[in-house]
C-alpha cells in the first residue's frame, strides 16, 4: 500500500508542477494508447486518494506511464528515486505475479494432459479387449467352419463310397 501511496503523490506533485488539468491527462493517456475513464483519474487525483485502493496495472500504470514517462525511464534523469524505486518495484511484482500465473496454467495444463493420456490410454485397452473378443469368436466360427466342411466332406465320401 506504501508504494501505490508514494505513486499517487508522486502523481499529484507532477500534475500540479506542470499545471494539468484531469482532462489534458486523460488526453495524454489516451496517447499513449490506454484508456481510464475520467472519474478515475478524478478518483486517483482526489483529496485523500493516496489512502484509496487501485489496481494497479488498469488505473494507476497508465497515469504514471502517460505523466511519469515510465516506458522511457532510463532516458528521464528528473524521476527522483523513491519513485524510481516505486515503479521497479511495481514491475517487479507484477512479474512475479505473472511467473506465479504461468506455473499455475502450466500446472492446469499438465494436469490436463495427464488425464487426456489416462483417457486415451482407457479407450485404447477398450478396443484392445474388444478385438481380442472379436478375434475369439473368429477363432470359434473358423472351427466351426472346419467341423462343418469336414462332416460335409466325409458325408461326401460317404455318399460316393455307397455309389
């Protein structure tokens, strides 16, 4: 909270030291090519408002990127370091957050994949048992073919025998 506190003054010292009004930064936002909608640049800008909870990365960044420059940082010598500080810390955080995330999707995924494999493989013994028992039953009906054709063929002989 300390840190998103320290931005929003850092915020307010700005937009005071160059005399913009919630409109022009707005303007600037959207030059960037991100958008806030007025009342919360009014809301972050408000009395009191360093005491407030805002999200970061959809309200607080995109200020502090449009008056801050923070995407040009290393060029920008003006930033003093508490801010600076403030800011790689932000950053660091929401690379933090974003590793956590991704080890969390790819824990979903793995996941995911583990009981595909144990579907796949169920299926798989499923029609092996299946041609197996087909394959039996071949068995069985060629025996009975070859009963079949023998008592056919000795009836036969039989037959020619008697002739």
């Amino acid at each position: 909270m300390n840190k998103t506190r320290d931005l929003i003054i850092k915020l307010k010292a700005v937009k005071e030291e160059k005399g913009l009004s919630l409109n022009k930064i707005a303007d600037l936002v959207e030059a960037n090519g991100d958008f806030i909608s007025r009342s919360s640049i009014q809301r972050v800008f408000a009395d009191g408002s360093e005491d407030s909870s805002f999200r970061y990365e959809d309200t607080i960044r995109p200020i502090a990127k449009a008056l801050l420059d923070i995407e040009n940082i290393e060029e920008d010598d003006s930033l003093d370091t508490a801010t600076l500080k403030t800011i790689l810390k932000y950053k660091m955080q929401r690379i933090e957050d974003l590793e956590n995330q991704l080890e969390h999707l790819q824990a979903a995924l793995d996941n995911e994949k583990l009981k595909r494999h144990e579907k796949i493989d169920e299926i798989r013994a499923e029609y092996e048992r299946k041609i197996d028992f087909l394959e039996e039953q071949i068995t069985v009906k060629d025996k009975r073919m070859d009963l079949l054709l023998d008592a056919l063929l000795r009836k036969e002989n039989t037959h020619v025998d008697n002739s």
